[in-house]
C-alpha cells in the first residue's frame, strides 16, 4: 500500500533521506539508449548542475549524489534552522530563482508558504525533476512522462545509516562497472569532492569530536573507507576490512565484520528506512505498518 509523502518525511525521527528517481520504463534516456542508438549523456549534466543550483536555493543540504544512466541518488539532510534563519528578504530571493514572483506587494501568506517550501523535501525533488523532464522533452520534440513516477524515499535514522548510504550512493558507478575509483566516476559527489569543487555539498566534520557538520565523519576517514570498499567492490571481496578502517567503523557504530556484505546488498537489503532495530520499529509504527524491509529480513513491528 502507497504511503503518502508527508507521512514518509518524519523529521522527528530523522532530517537525513535517502532519495531516488528513475527514467520512465528504466529507459536509457540520461545515457547510451541502446535501440535508438542515441547518446544522451549530456543529460547527466544537466542533473548535476540543477542539484548544484538548487543547493544555492533551498534549505536542505546535499551530502552525496550519483547521476547513472537510467536513474540518480541523492542523500540530503532538511535543514529547517536554516529555513527560519531567512528573513523575508531571503525568502523572497530565493524562490524568485526558481519561480516568478507575483506582481505587486507579496503578502505574508506567501513568504510563509515559500518559507515552508524551501525547506520541504518534496517541493526539491520536484524542482528537479520537472525541470529535467521539460528539458528533456522539449529536446526529442515530444510530450509525456520522462520520470517512472514520484521520487522514492528512504529514512536514515541514524549516522550508521547515513554513512552506508553515502557509501552506497557514492560506490554506484563502480558496482556498476562504468568507474574503477571514485576519483574517476563521473557525476558523483565523491569526484566533486576530491577534485576541490564541492562549495555544493555538506562538510565532513573536521575531528571526531565535533558534530556540528551534516556528515559526522572525517573527510580523509571516509575517503579511506570508500576507497577500499571500492577495490573490494571490484574483486568480489568478502573478507573484513583492514585494521585500520575499523576504528573508523566502530566509532560509527558499524560493525566492521559485516561492513561489505552491507555495501554489497545494501539496495536488496533496505526500502523505506535504514537503521538500528529499535528506530526501525519505531519509524515503522509512525508510518502505521505492521513491517518493514531491513536487514536482510522482514522488520515486524510486534517482535
């Protein structure tokens, strides 16, 4: 059964979601499509710069994206202390950037209204994905549906989550054969990050200590982990990781044992939420289900 948007969007459980979108009948339609023989690659590009633009704009933090052929990611963090920040100057600016401004004195119903827009998750992945599908249409010279539907969301209930999923989002390319590194996957944000142009994205924090930052790992720390899981990745590995990284994992709460089973079978393992059993069940019983996929097993809320 579908549930509705706004119930799936909890941020007294978690500002941190996991979002994807797929091209309509998983088409080739932002890559090579191999029955028309055409190459629409330059649409990638297209999504990363409307999810820079849009990072200028709304109050909701990109930590990591991944634009494939057929589909992309995006891990955010909903920043409503930033929204409230703005005074009604701001507010007004920035959502001129993206649609027109009525005329005369804008009423404070409005400024409100757009206030609570810029910082709704919904409100951002729509800014992205009907203007990819106009674009995208008006280029073949055709009309209807570009996108399979209304974007998917995924509930990262706490900073285990967080980091698997970037891990996840971030090694897309290199599972799927199209990159050997991150450094060489095109339009991520691991390769922003490591080229020095990710004014776009979160920070990392700067030591273990402080978590002020959306992403509560060290840059270098992660760095070191995704690297190795990327080799990993490429190999078929299955042994643990490194004495060196597990350190890094404990301090997160991931237990380092199992660390590559999970960046394995992340996508089959987890749907509507990732996380410990206990937020798990309460996430579950928020949304009103009597179970959710996790962890390699159906979740039952009564267990």
């Amino acid at each position: 059964m579908t549930i509705a948007r706004s119930q799936q969007i909890s941020l007294d459980h978690t500002p941190y979601y996991h979002c994807t979108t797929r091209c309509v009948r998983r088409a080739f339609l932002c890559g090579e499509d191999r029955y028309s023989g055409k190459n629409f690659d330059h649409r990638r590009q297209w999504i990363e710069k409307r999810l820079i633009d849009l990072s200028r704009v709304f109050a909701i933090d990109l930590l990591a994206y991944a634009v494939m052929s057929n589909h992309y990611h995006v891990v955010v963090r909903i920043n409503t202390e930033k929204a409230d920040s703005w005074d009604d100057a701001d507010i007004i600016e920035r959502w001129g950037r993206i649609y027109s401004l009525p005329e005369g004195d804008v009423r404070r119903a409005d400024i409100d209204l757009w206030r609570s827009r810029l910082a709704n998750l919904s409100w951002y992945m729509r800014c992205i994905n009907e203007n990819l599908a106009r674009r995208a249409n008006r280029e073949d010279r055709c009309t209807g549906r570009f996108w399979e539907g209304r974007f998917k969301s995924q509930a990262l209930l706490d900073e285990a989550a967080l980091i698997k999923c970037m891990a996840y989002v971030d090694l897309n390319p290199i599972r799927a054969k199209t990159a050997r590194t991150p450094e060489s996957s095109a339009h991520t944000s691991i390769r922003s990050r490591i080229a020095g142009v990710s004014g776009h994205l979160a920070p990392f924090v700067s030591n273990h200590n402080a978590r002020t930052q959306p992403v509560p790992i060290r840059y270098a720390d992660y760095l070191r982990l995704l690297d190795h899981t990327g080799r990993a990745l490429r190999c078929g590995a299955r042994e643990v990781v490194p004495a060196h990284l597990v350190p890094i994992l404990e301090s997160l709460g991931v237990e380092p044992t199992g660390w590559l089973r999970e960046m394995q079978n992340y996508g089959r393992w987890y749907y509507r939420a990732v996380g410990p059993m206990q937020l798990m069940r309460s996430y579950c019983e928020h949304l009103g289900r009597k179970w959710l996929k996790g962890t390699g097993r159906v979740l039952t809320c009564t267990e």
